[in-house]
C-alpha cells in the first residue's frame, strides 16, 4: 500500500503547473481533419479520459491539478463549460471559439510549458477533434455537433 501512494505521489507530481502562463487566444486551424467524429462522447472516450482522466493523472478523481475534475465524463463536461471565475478569457472551453478557450489553447501548443497534457502533445487529429468540438459550441454528451 504504501508503495502505491508512493507511486501515485510521484506520477501526481508530473503534472506541472507552468511558469509561462498561457495566452488568452491563439491561432487554431478549425478546416483541420479530426481523428473522429467531433461530439464530447467521441472527445472523452478517444482523447480526455485516456489522457486527463486516467487514475493518477494530473485530471482524475486523485488529480485535480488547476481545480479540474475529469474523474468521469459527466464532471469533465460540466467543469470544461463552467464559468471563468477570475478572467472570462480564461474559460477553459468557451463554445463556438476554439482560439480562445483555455482548453484549446493548452492542448494547441506543443512544447510549450504550458502544454497539455506535460510532455505527451496529443497527436494532430485528437487537437483537431477537441478545436472542430468547441467550434460546434461543444456540444454535451449525447449531442451531435451540428
């Protein structure tokens, strides 16, 4: 037992909180060709929950890194579309524009230090699905994207 929490102390630790802070929009290729059908229960399944929401990721139930839940698909939804609560640029997923929802941004930016998820970019078409979802104006589990 005490192994594991070792374990999980140090994959939780992995998830950075970056020194160059992110900007508030950047530039999104929205004609782009995503690796699935763009809807929030293609981008949980193929992209956030393996990534983000894994036990002992910087997202999951033991995570929580940035005060972002995704320990399950109903959570990872409502807390991307919450309300910024500082700096309304700040939203991590602001409906109809990709370029400036936080989410997008972190996710768009390999080798940056702010980059999402740290050290494993996702690839081209997982970026793609996750820009072409919120300029859908991402919609909710079981909605199509129009």
């Amino acid at each position: 037992m005490r192994w594991m929490l070792l374990a999980i102390g140090v994959l939780v630790a992995g998830c950075p909180s970056s020194k160059t802070p992110p900007p508030a929009c950047i530039t999104v290729d929205t004609t782009c060709a995503p690796g699935y059908v763009p809807t929030f229960d293609n981008v949980w399944h193929n992209t956030l929950q393996p990534t983000c929401a894994q036990s002992a990721s910087c997202h999951s139930a033991t995570g929580h890194m940035g005060n972002l839940d995704m320990s399950d698909e109903a959570t990872a939804y409502s807390e991307l579309l919450a309300p910024a609560t500082i700096d309304p640029k700040r939203a991590r997923v602001v409906p109809g524009d990709p370029a400036c929802s936080l989410m997008t941004v972190r996710t768009d930016s390999p080798g940056e230090s702010y980059e999402m998820p740290p050290g494993a970019p996702l690839s081209e078409p997982e970026r793609c699905a996750l820009v072409q979802w919120v300029k859908c104006n991402a919609p909710g589990p079981g909605e199509p994207c129009p």
